[in-house]
C-alpha cells in the first residue's frame, strides 16, 4: 500500500481511521465498567450481602469464566447474522442495563440477573469490537499493529482509571455510586459509539441479507437477540449454581483436548502435528498462570482490605483502588519490555516462547512468596502495603511475558485453518483458569465451619466484620506458599521440556 495515499485519506485523524477512535472510546469505556464493577464485587459480596469468603470466590470465579464463554457464542452469531455493529450496540445495551442494576442493592435476584447481562453484553460487545478495529484496514495496511496498539491503550486507561474511580466511590461513599459509575461509563460508551457510526464506513454490516430472513415469521436478526436474551437466563442460572459451571468447564475441556489431539494426530502432517502439540502444551502452561494471576480480583482483593496496612500518607486507601497497580504497571513497563526483547534479538539472545513462558510462571510464582515473606516479617496481623506493590509488579512482568507471546504463539504456530479453533482453546483456558483460581481463593478462606465460628465470634465481641485474624492469616500464607512453589516448580519443568519444544517448533521462535 502506498503511504502517501495512507497519509491524504480525508478519513482518516493522527494518520488512522477516524473509526478507530471511535472503537477506542467504546472499548475504553466497556473496560471501564468492566473493572470498575470487578474491583467491588468481591468486596460486594462479603461485605453488603455477608457470603462467606468461600461462596463469595466460588460466585466471583463462575462469573469471571462465563466472561471468557459468552464471547464464543456473540462472536458466532455476529459472524453469521448480526454483523459487528448490530452485535456491539446489543452487548453494550445488556451492559448499560446489567451495571445500572448493581445499584439496586435490596434483591439478591437483581444482583444475579445483573451479572448475567454483564457476562451476556461482553460476550457480543467484546469479540466484534476488536473485529471491526481489524476491518478497517486493508490487507497489507502498515498502520494495522499501530491501529491495534492504540485500540489496546483504551482498554488498560479504562482499566486503570475504573478501578480507582469506582473503587473509592464503592467502599467510601457508597456501592451504588460505585457501580452506577461503571454504568454510566457504559452508557457513554455506547452514546459515542452510535454517534460514530458514520466513521465505521459500513465495514461492520451483517455479513449477508440473511439477518432479514423470516423463520416462523420471526427474522434471524430477532432470533440473534432472542437467543442472547436466553444467554442471559441460562448465565443468570449458572451465577448461582456455580458447581455447574466447573462441570461444563471440564466437560468442554475434555471435549477441546480430545478434538485437538485427533486433529494433531490425524489431519496434520508431521511438522504441523508437532507444532500443533507444542501450541497445546503451551495452552495448558497459560492455564496454570491465569489461575495464580486472577487472584487479584478475590483473595487478594479480601487479603488487601483485611490484613494489610494501606493508609498512606494518613490516609486508608481502599482495597479496591490497588488493582490499578497492574494496568499502571503496563503502562510504564510494557514499552520497556517491547524494546527489551528487540534489543536481545537484534544480539541473538531474545528467549524463545516456552523460555518466555517459563519466565512469567516463575515470576507470578515468586509474586505470592515475596508477599509471604512480607506477611511472615510483618509485625502484628497487618502487612505493609509495599509487599501488595511488589506482587501486583512480579505479576505485571509475568504477564508481559506470558500474555502477548502466548496469543502470538497459538498464530504462528497453529496451521492456518484451525487457527480460529485454537484461539477459542486459548480463551477457553484463561476461563477455566479463571474457574481454577475460584478454588485457590476459596482454600484462603480455610475451615467453613471456623469461618462461621468467627464470624460469630466478631459478632459477640462487637468486633466489625472485616476484622483480620490470625486464623486467616495463617491461611492466605499457607495457600500462597503452596501456589507459589508450585508456580515456580511449573516455571522450571518447562524450562527444562525448552530444549524439546523448540525441537518440535521446527524453527519457529
């Protein structure tokens, strides 16, 4: 493409897509409400309707899988009938609509059915958005990567800025302010959106007359938005029955693996078998690191608002707010990292992608031990804050080592045609770990009949509910020692299988 045609297009501003700017924004406000209502809800669940800690991770992990789910199914519909536009305005309707509803705080089953139309507005909003940013550049288009760069700026600034916002409205003023923050970040979100229509150049239109096509005199687009009303009910069934949802996550994954396998072992040829089995190995190692990272929205959320001192410069500031460390962290590290692994290759010593990998498993290891040791020195029940800084660090750096080389990985290294299908194993992982980390939070919360004890016990002695014990920190030490050394222990088998994956990578890095 030549770049001074790029340069004079009258569409375009900063020398891209006036659309892009139109994705950013939407998606910027979408990750917004995202985290603003993630960084509350933990702390939602335990403090205004009283779960115990152990039912509080079980609902938070179901809710943080079906997220990673849902987009499976909004992506195909919008693929087949709806089209990207159709699809993002319905997700971000249901999303509006399910984060105003966390501000009524006088029905459990409004609680519910609001998280189902979180999960159900960014399963259609999440997967069609980044399609329509790839759409608007043409094949062969240099400014692509950059596009993609800026569009994923919005979503850490709507990360970052969220957790903060909603964050100290949530636990200082009030949950409803909280959550009616994220809503009303929505809803601009999708106010700019539609406003921005005439800058998407009709490049995310149904893909075909079809959406028009009556069946039983009802359109396929109606029955688009017919199933996503069901998507809704069968989340909000799932949200409270979240045993379920671990026997589907295990259901399907026996289900991937199988279908992996059989096509690893029947369809490929003997470079693209191996290849294939590295991606599928490499699929189970970012497992393993999803379920250890994601304990940043549940137990060590509890952890932070319960047994660590936070009040800087005379001031508490509120759990909620330090999960603005990590996209803070991405900010001012992932440039530095972007010109390390340039700097290194341009000598031949760049890491390859298990190496990577092994890297950011260890470091997400080493996150928990430090913060043990920190527990362990601390004076008392409370942990100084700096050791709460240092693990959401070690965790930034394991992800941006694991996280943008694994999705790069499962592209050059899975065969073109079913390069869709191993995405999907890779998204379908990170939901699993994310059931899995569900687990390891609820082993923090220990005995559930000595949780209720104390719980009791706070009561007769008029002591507030949040009050830490050693009880729980025994707990949360014992947990992230355990995790940790296996972390690492994960982290240093893959180093060592290095040498055989590079192998059977058959020269791809």
């Amino acid at each position: 493409m030549n770049e001074s045609s790029i340069a004079k297009n009258p569409n375009d501003f900063l020398g891209h897509p006036k659309g892009l700017f139109i994705c950013f924004a939407t998606e910027m406000w979408e990750r917004f409400s995202y985290y603003g209502m993630r960084a509350l809800l933990i702390l939602y669940l335990t403090k205004h309707w009283e779960f115990t800690d152990a039912a509080s991770y079980l609902i938070y992990g179901a809710y943080t899988s079906l997220v990673y789910i849902m987009p499976v199914f909004g992506g195909m519909l919008a693929d087949q009938i709806l089209g990207s536009k159709k699809a993002v305005t319905y997700g971000a309707v249901l999303l509006v609509f399910g984060h105003l509803g966390m501000t009524v705080e006088s029905s459990e089953q409004i609680f519910y059915l609001s998280l189902a139309l979180i999960v159900s507005g960014v399963g259609f909003l999440k997967p069609n958005i980044s399609t329509m940013v790839g759409a608007l550049y043409k094949e062969g288009d240099p400014r692509r990567d950059s596009g993609f760069t800026i569009f994923y700026m919005g979503i850490n600034i709507g990360a970052f800025t969220a957790t903060l916002l909603c964050g100290y409205l949530g636990e200082e003023v009030g949950w409803a302010y909280g959550f009616g923050a994220a809503g009303i970040g929505m809803l601009l979100g999708l106010i700019i959106f539609l406003w921005g229509q005439k800058y998407l150049e009709g490049l995310a239109e149904p893909p075909s007359e079809k959406y028009m096509t009556k069946v039983n005199g009802i359109s396929y687009e109606n029955w688009a938005y017919i199933s996503g009303v069901v998507m809704v009910l069968v989340t909000w069934f799932l949200v409270q029955n979240s045993q379920l949802v671990g026997q589907l996550l295990g259901g399907f994954g026996v289900i991937f693996i199988g279908a992996w396998l059989l096509y690893a072992l029947l369809k490929c040829a003997p470079e693209e078998r191996d290849r294939l089995i590295v991606v599928g190995i490499l699929i189970l190692f970012s497992l393993i690191f999803w379920a250890l990272f994601e304990q940043a929205g549940s137990s060590l959320n509890i952890l932070t608002d319960r047994g660590v001192d936070r009040v800087i410069f005379g001031w508490e500031v509120p759990a909620s707010m330090f999960q603005s460390l990590n996209a803070g962290f991405i900010f001012t590290i992932a440039p530095l990292f972007a010109l390390l692994w340039i700097s290194l290759a341009k000598r031949n010593m760049e890491p390859s992608t298990p190496i990577k990998f092994s890297i950011g498993i260890v470091l997400v290891g080493l996150g928990f031990l430090a913060l043990v040791y920190g527990m362990n020195s601390s004076e008392g029940l409370q942990t100084g804050v700096i050791w709460i800084v240092l693990i959401y660090l070690l965790h930034t750096l394991g992800e941006l080592c694991l996280s943008p080389v694994g999705l790069s990985s499962v592209t050059k290294l899975s065969p073109q045609r079913i390069v869709g299908f191993m995405m999907g194993m890779w998204f379908f992982a990170s939901a699993a770990g994310n059931y899995v980390a569900s687990l390891i939070a609820k082993g923090t919360a220990g005995d559930p009949v000595l949780e209720i004890a104390e719980k009791i016990y706070r009561q007769v002695m008029n002591l507030p509910e949040d009050t830490f014990t050693i009880y729980q920190k025994i707990g949360f030490m014992d947990v992230y020692t355990d995790v940790g050394l296996i972390a690492i222990g994960c982290g240093i088998f893959l180093a060592i299988l290095t040498p055989l994956l590079k192998k059977l990578m058959h020269g791809a890095s």
